[in-house]
C-alpha cells in the first residue's frame, strides 16, 4: 500500500511546484488560449490564458509513478503501463490539436480526420495489447467480455472488442474535453473519479482470485490481473490533478486544453477497462456522460426540430447563461459528480456482496 501513498504524494507535489514554472514558460511563447466569440461573454477575458496545462499532470504521472517504483523497488506491469500509454498517447494528439490552435490563432486545431485517425491509432494499439501479456494464471490486462462490476456474459471476440474499447476511449475521451469548459471543472470531477478508481484497485486486490486460497469466500473474488498496480496508476493521476487544480480553479492561472482533457478521458476509460468495470463508469463518471448527452439531445433536437433545449451547449454554459455564476455551476456539478462517485461506488461493494 505505500506505493500508492507515494504515488499519490509525488503526483501532488510535482503539478503543485511545477505548474506555474509551465505557466511562466507558456505565457513566454505567447501559447494562449483562443476563446470562441459565440462564447459566454464571461469568458473573452480568459483569451491569452496558457493553456496546454495538461502537460504538467500527464508528465507528473509518469514521474510519479516512475519514482514510485523506483522507492519501493517494486516492478511496473502491463496492465499499469498500458492505462499510461493511453493517457500518454491521448495526450499527445491533444498537444498537437493545441499547438496548432495556438499556432494558427483560430478553435480548430488538428483537422477532423487528422484528429480522429490519432486517436483511432492510439485505442487500437491499447486494445490490441490489453488482450495480450498474460499471466502466470492466464489472466490479460483486459478480458473481451463486458463488465460492470466484474466481467458478465458471452465472449465478444477480439474484433468487437476492439470497437467496444475504441468506443470506451473516444466517448470518454470527448466527454471530458466537453466538460472543460469552466475553470477546474473537468480538473475537479476527474480527481474524484481516480479517488474511486484507487479504492476500487485496493479492493480488487484484497479480493483477488490469485488470493482465493485465503479468502473467506473465493466465490466473490475479482479477476483482475493487476489491481493494486491500477490503484497506484489512480492514486498517482489522483494526486497529480488535485495539486493542478490549485492552478486550474477559478480564476484558472492556466488551462489544461485539449492535450489535458484527452489525456484525462483515455486514463478514465483505461482503468475501466482493465478493471473490468466498463459500465460502472458510466456512472463514476456521471458528470461526463450527463454533459456529453446535453450536447447529443442540443444537436439532435435542432436537426429535427429546428428549436434548442438548452440556451447553450455543452449543459455548463445553459446555466452560465440563466445567470449562474462561473463559481456556482462548478460547485454544484462537482456535488452532482461527487454523489455519482458515491453511487457507483455503492454499486461496486454491493455486487461484490452479492457475489457472496
């Protein structure tokens, strides 16, 4: 358990000392954010603010969780690895979206397929390796079945997995970037969400069928290949989100853009997958599906009808534009994520329970 711990502590400690150094160098180069002028009047006054803060928590992670083993001498696995990778890989098509925004002074970055095809070959590759590198026990980092709190039905073959797993990453992916659009907003529900992914990695591993011998009832046991590990990848983005929070809250010293949002959705639906905890993010992650879907019901609902149901989309902005503070809708979508965060959880020790 020391490893998460310290993970979690060298996450905290590098994006609090080492995101304003970033800001300093951002705002040196000039990288600002562009902000859209069919935005909320509020927000023009953050054009110019450094954006790309993403950086600073993805190579805080890495640090961390380097260091981590280093301390503990303990050996990095794939299943940990891979869930970096993701995040990695996600956010390195985020950096050059943003760089390019930056750059060229306008909202779009990367091109639409430029964009997509990074993304598509960063999930194939994670999906591809997750189905690989068992165990002693025969157990890969991912299984091709579906799961909610432990995996559930039939098999579903290596290529539908592979789209499953594609569908996972780019929704969860585009649900964080679609929700950072307040200051610490998407900073704040995402450092909620790894808090649950690091019990849950705690939990699956002191349940574990590699344990089964010595569990009161091996029935209920989790088939997880490394689940404390996880645990030690969700503590070190846990705490590496919390300490750019102090920066990323309002009023935001900096932004995480699209290299931090990306990153942060492919870490999200990583751990879920290799948990073997799929569904169950869908409600861990609450706020990004509620927000994701705003957008979904605005775009469909103007397509057929020609009318909107929300002032704004995405659902941040309708209420910014009802006349909520900035402040206000943060707060109260951090309390709506935190009792999502409860539920799921909830859910996760009941089929457990059941499992009994």
């Amino acid at each position: 358990m020391r490893q998460i711990l310290f993970s979690g502590v060298i996450g905290l400690f590098l994006t609090l000392v080492g995101t304003p150094l970033l800001i300093k160098l951002l705002a040196r180069k000039g990288y600002g954010q562009y902000i859209r002028d069919d935005g909320p009047r509020g927000h023009h006054g953050k054009r110019g603010t450094p954006t790309m803060g993403g950086i600073a928590f993805i190579l805080a992670t890495l640090i961390a969780y380097a260091l981590t083993k280093v301390i503990t001498a303990e050996n990095p696995t794939f299943s940990g690895l891979l869930v970096l990778f993701l995040m990695a890989g996600m956010g390195l098509v985020g950096f050059l979206d943003d760089y390019i925004k930056i750059v060229k002074q306008r909202s779009l970055g990367l091109r639409a397929k430029a964009k997509m095809a990074g993304q598509l070959i960063v999930g194939i590759a994670f999906a591809i390796l997750s189905l690989n590198f068992a165990d002693s026990r025969g157990q890969t980092p991912a299984s091709d079945k579906l799961s909610f709190t432990q995996d559930f039905g039939w098999s579903l073959g290596p290529v539908i997995f592979v789209i499953w797993a594609l569908f996972m990453i780019l929704a969860m992916s585009n649900g964080v970037n679609l929700t950072d659009g307040l200051d610490g907003l998407a900073t704040g529900a995402s450092v909620m969400v790894f808090g649950a992914y690091t019990f849950i990695g705690v939990w699956q591993h002191q349940e574990s069928c590699a344990y089964a011998e010595r569990l009161t009832n091996p029935a209920a046991c989790f088939e997880v290949r490394d689940p404390l590990d996880l645990a030690v990848v969700a503590s070190a983005l846990m705490g590496a989100c919390f300490g750019f929070l102090w920066w990323n809250t309002s009023p935001a010293k900096i932004f995480m853009g699209d290299t931090g949002s990306l990153a942060l959705g492919g870490a999200l639906a990583g751990l879920a997958i290799v948990s073997r905890t799929e569904l169950l993010l869908a409600l861990l992650g609450g706020l990004f599906v509620l927000i994701t879907m705003s957008v979904v019901i605005q775009v469909g609902s103007f397509r057929l009808t020609g009318k909107r149901v929300f002032r704004m989309a995405p659902l941040q902005h309708h209420f910014e534009l009802k006349g909520w503070s900035e402040v206000l809708v943060v707060v109260r979508f951090w309390i709506i994520q935190g009792m999502c965060v409860i539920v799921g959880l909830g859910l996760f020790y009941a089929g457990w329970a059941a499992g009994k």
